[in-house]
C-alpha cells in the first residue's frame, strides 16, 4: 500500500514568503514556552490573537530552529527549550537541521545543497596533503563551487578531490572567469616569495599547479586568506580581527546564552568549559559561526564583532579642547526654550555640546525654578542630593556652608569634590540680578589637564596618582573623598575627570611626609594653569537663560559682586549624562 505524502503547510514567518515545508512546528501546549516563540518571533499581526488561537492556526518552519534544538535528526522532535531564533529577518544562516530548505530563498545557487556524505578515501600523498593544509569547514554555502586541482591526477582522483573540497572548503568570493572560482589561498600563497612560504604552503601549491591561462587572475585582485584558526584564537585579516576563543565563547549572544528582552547574559560563568575551543566555522558577508568543543553553537554578526572584540577600546567621543579665545568663536550649543522642547534636532545639539565643549545654553527660559526645571527635564532626570533636586540660592544668604552663597569671588572649580561621585552636570540659571559684577567664568579642564601633561609630563604623572582628601562639613553632614586631581580613563588613557576645588580640601593626611613638598609644587603647576589669562572664559549670564555644563571637565567661577543676585540650578548624575548621549549615538 503506498505511503500517504505528508502535507505540507505554509511557515508564518515573513520572510519564508509562504512556501511551504513538511517539517513545520506548531506552538508548544506550554503557555509561558508559546509566549516566549510569540515574542521571539515579533510579528505584529500575531499581537491580535490569544495563543489558543495561534496554536490552531500559525506553524513555523525548520529553517527557523538550530540543529542543536533538536533531539536528533532522525526523530526531527524538538527540544523543550526550543524556540525560533534564526532566520526571522534574512535567511542567512545555514546552521539547520535540513540545509535543503535554504536553497529555494537563493536562486542564483549553483547546485542543491544536500548532507554532505562521507567523504571517498583518497591516495595517501594527496589526503596528506589536505589534512595538513585545510581546515575543514561546514558546508554554508548555497552554490557549490568546482575546485581546480592538478591536471596529472587521474580522473578518479578528481572526482575524490572534488566530493572531498565541496564537502570541507569554504571558499572566498573572488574573481570568476568561465564559471570557475579562483581559489584565493592558492594565488595568495604563490605570490608570496619562496622563502616566506611554510612547509605546508608548498603541499598546497602542490596541488594547485598548471592553471590554464583562461582562469589567471591578478594579484592585485585577489584577496589574502579571509579566515585563519589556532589553538587559541580565530583571525580575520581582511577585518583587522583577532578573536580569543573563550572571549568568543563568553559573547555568544543565542537564546540560550543571552536574554535579548533583558539584555544579559543568562548562563554561568562557571559552565563554561576551562578549555573552550572552536571545533570548525563559517562565514559569510554577515556573519561568522561557530561550533564549539562542547557542542554548543554560536553566530556573531560583524558589526558586533568589529565593534566590541578590538581588545583595546578606542574613545570616539568627540571632544574639542578649548582656551577663551577658541571657545567664543566656536559653535556651542544655544537653543530656545522652545526649540528644545518642540525639535529633537534642537535637543540633540544640546547633548552634543556637552560632549564636545562641555557646556551648552537654553535661551527665553522665564526667570523662575519651574521652567528652568521643565528644560532639564525635557533630556535628563535630576539629581537629589543634601542641597534638594532644585535649588535655589541668594549671594549673602547663607543656607548652606558654602563659598557659593557669598558676594565673594569665586575661582574656578569642580563641585562635589567630596561625594564618592560628583555631579556630572551643573545646571545655574541667574533668575534675579540687581547690582554690578557676578560675571561667570569657565575654564576647559580637560585643556588645562594636556597644556600640564605637555609642559609637565612628571607633574602630570603624579597628579594622576596621588590622592588627596575633600570633604563638606555642617551641622547634619559630613562627606568626604580622598582621589586625584586627575583621573584618567582606564581603557583610553584619556583624561576622564578633573576633581578640583581649592576651597574644599580637607587637611593634607594622606601624603607621607617626603612627598607633601613635592603635592605642593605640583599643586601650584595645576593652578597657575587654571588661572592663566588665556584659559578663562568670562562672560555675563543674564536671567532667562539657563547654563548647562559638565562639573567633570569644566571649571566653574565668578567675580565678586555687589546687591542683590539669585540663582536657582540643579545637578544631573554623569551616569545619567552618558546614558542619553549614548542613546543618541554621540559617544561610545
């Protein structure tokens, strides 16, 4: 009796295009498991209907499972952990359990993919040479290619060679002349001189001799190895890529490893085998795959490799050092009150000044804590700390034991030199002014920082070391924080903070006595930088409009004033700063 042809239903998955599959998947009876298929997929239309209805109505297809989310091949049952995660948005990875499916979503393909059978035994000299030369690889491709071989080998040699490199070589795109692939290693290799060659670069041109003229090509057309595996690392020349197997293996980013609703990883460090290493690869334009020694398989995208696995991170924050003259004909952010909160492009200026000149200003804001609060908030949340969110102050009213609440002048300085971590941005908005004086002042610290490290390299070196002690004193607080003038950014070595307040030092106890002569000497270097005539901005800030600054890089002050000024302002947390200028692409 003749066996009945199983139906073949439609995968819901757009990309599938409604063809239709024999080996389709109906959601599991677990609600929590359907639920998570439902988000892994992220089809809008499937929002609409509860899961009971998609149970009976929706299958998805093999193309979207891995190999490893089935028991085995012959049963073709899913794993209860099991759920769709490749192939959602572009059919580009081959690591499934029937290779053959893919093959419809590649017209230009050249042959059918199939599982690869064993490869035929071939003659001792020509299988020695290929052990020793090429790494195995797993068939990705969709179009089979023909290899070229040596013309002295007999046919039947041919036909082993050409089932054994269909099977086992991944070769790079490169220059076609009469339908044949050139194979890169081949002229990579030969245009090389002999004596840079290796042992087994000579076995490999063994093999590949006697080209026919019609498939030459230049060498200036023909790319270098684009793969090379180790004991302890993959390298990727034409990406400029040295891949640590266990780095690789620690960023896998599949649903088993890494939770993309949350964004964190979701094994064990514990877990992962001491001696992680990759058993075989693939690659293609989009992406590199991996088989690990512990049966585990990952995928990694370029752009996240090429953006995370450098291994010596660069900053691309883009920063603009400035002294008084640069900074008043520079392009610093000032928007209205009204562009920023209407225009994201007015907002966007904003943060982006702040990275690159440290300070930005909001024009036409009315004169009063409300609306200066309204401008903040339109980018960040608002720091509380001992002084409140807002806060406002008066010159000669003390509220608070501060130099700042005084008609004296003020030298320019960080605030919060005494907090674990100070502000990251300052926020001052002069909302009443009847007097003379009170012109403020800013000084690029960062700047003052290079200009020491210039002239001073010894200086610099030790103000990047040697800690000193801050603190802020009243009746109900007492903070205090002991670090460097300047802190320098671990990974960048640029300088990442400037901690400096004359007014706010506590008694020098940290120092051992040999070196507080030398503290003070290099105190002094740091200072007259800060107070040289060239590197102090000074300008009148006038109410309705509001000053944004960063209390890590800018130095802040005024002159001393005489009647009546208030001010009102707040500060904004740095991790809060980067937050947004991150979301916005602005800094790495």
């Amino acid at each position: 009796m003749q066996a009945t042809e199983r139906k073949k239903r439609a995968c819901v998955v757009p990309v599938c295009k409604d063809e239709r599959f024999d080996l389709v998947h109906k959601l599991p009876m677990n609600q929590e498991r359907a639920e998570e298929w439902v988000t892994n997929l992220d089809i809008p239309e499937l929002a609409t209907h509860s899961i009971e209805d998609l149970r009976k109505r929706i299958f998805v297809c093999s193309r979207h499972f891995r190999r490893q989310d089935y028991k085995n091949i012959e049963s073709r049952c899913l794993n209860k952990t099991a759920v769709p995660s490749i192939n959602l948005k572009a059919l580009d990875n081959f690591n499934v359990i029937d290779p053959k499916v893919m093959v419809k979503s590649y017209p230009e393909a050249e042959a059918e993919i199939v599982a690869p059978p064993v490869p035929p035994k071939l003659p001792p000299r020509v299988q020695r040479n290929l052990t020793r030369v090429v790494r195995p690889v797993k068939l990705r491709e969709a179009a089979l290619v023909k290899t070229l071989k040596k013309r002295r080998f007999t046919e039947e040699v041919e036909e082993i060679l050409d089932s054994h490199f269909s099977m086992n070589i991944n070769i790079p795109k490169v220059p076609k002349t009469d339908g044949h692939v050139v194979p890169t290693n081949h002229y990579f290799i030969q245009s090389r001189e002999k004596s840079q060659r290796s042992g087994k670069e000579e076995e490999l041109l063994e093999i590949y001799v006697n080209l026919p003229a019609e498939v030459q090509v230049q060498k200036s057309l023909v790319e270098a190895p684009q793969l090379v595996m180790s004991s302890e690392f993959i390298e990727v020349p034409s990406r400029s890529l040295k891949l640590n197997y266990f780095w690789l293996r620690d960023h896998c980013r599949c649903s088993e490893c890494y939770n993309h609703r949350t964004n964190q990883r979701s094994f064990s460090f514990l877990s992962l085998p001491p001696d992680v290493k990759a058993k075989s690869c693939q690659f293609s334009d989009d992406f590199l795959a991996i088989s690990w020694n512990d049966g585990h398989e990952s995928q990694y995208s370029w752009d996240f490799l090429t953006s995370h696995a450098s291994h010596l991170k660069q900053s691309v924050t883009k920063r603009i050092l400035w002294d008084a003259e640069k900074i008043s004909q520079s392009a610093f952010a000032r928007v209205s009150l009204g562009d920023l909160m209407a225009d994201e492009e007015a907002a966007r200026s904003v943060v982006e000044s702040l990275v690159c000149y440290g300070v930005a200003f909001v024009d036409k804001v009315p004169a009063n804590v409300s609306c200066t609060e309204l401008a903040i908030k339109r980018l960040f949340p608002i720091h509380k700390t001992f002084f409140g969110e807002m806060w406002t102050f008066q010159s000669g009213v003390m509220k608070e034991s501060d130099t700042a609440y005084t008609h004296e002048a003020l030298g320019a300085h960080t605030d919060n030199t005494y907090f674990c971590d100070p502000a990251g941005l300052q926020v001052l908005h002069c909302t009443e002014f009847e007097g003379d004086g009170g012109e403020s002042l800013l000084v690029d610290g960062y700047r003052v920082a290079s200009e020491v490290k210039k002239k001073h390299p010894e200086v610099y070196a030790r103000l990047c070391s040697t800690a000193i002690p801050f603190e802020y004193v009243d009746e109900t607080h007492h903070h205090a924080y002991t670090a460097p003038l300047i802190k320098e950014d671990k990974v960048t070595g640029s300088v990442e903070q400037i901690r400096f307040n004359l007014y706010d030092r506590a008694p020098l106890d940290t120092l051992p006595y040999d070196e507080i002569q030398q503290f003070y000497s290099d105190l002094r270097v740091m200072a007259a930088e800060v107070a040289s005539e060239g590197n102090e901005w000074w300008f009148k800030l006038s109410p309705g409009t509001v000053m944004i600054f960063d209390n890590w890089r800018l130095l802040h002050g005024r002159a001393a004033l005489t009647g009546k000024r208030s001010m009102c302002g707040c500060y904004v947390a740095r991790t809060d700063f980067l937050s947004v200028a991150r979301k916005m692409k602005l800094v790495d």
